[in-house]
C-alpha cells in the first residue's frame, strides 16, 4: 500500500500546484469566483493525510518491531 499511497501523494502535489497557479492568474484577471479560491483546499488536505501516513509509517514499525522482540 505503500507505494500507491506515494504516488497518490505526488499527484495531489501536481493537482494542488495546479490549482494554485490558476489561483494567481484568475486573481490577475480580477476578483475570483469564491469557488476559484478555495479550490487548492480539497488537495492540500489530502496532501496533509497522506504526508502525515508517510511520516508515521517508520516510527510505528519501529514500534511493532520492538514489540515482536
């Protein structure tokens, strides 16, 4: 599960990059629709879960590992 949940963690940055790009020149052009402002947020949370997945995951094998011994 590892592995897929590192590619879906790269994609959500590609999508999040995306989106906040398209922020700044929609802003350019004037006001944004609230919809345009608040769309990098669905991405950035699931960058946040699948980040903090990734960071746990070493320590709570340590962990079983420790137990196991």
């Amino acid at each position: 599960m590892s592995p897929w949940i590192r590619q879906v963690h790269r994609w959500l940055s590609i999508a999040f990059t995306a989106t906040v790009v398209a922020n700044f020149v929609v802003r350019a052009l004037g006001e944004p629709p609230p919809w345009v402002t608040y769309a990098p947020l669905p991405p950035l949370f699931l960058l946040m879960f699948t980040g903090l997945y990734m960071f746990v995951r070493p320590y709570l094998a340590k962990g079983r590992e420790a137990q196991s011994a």
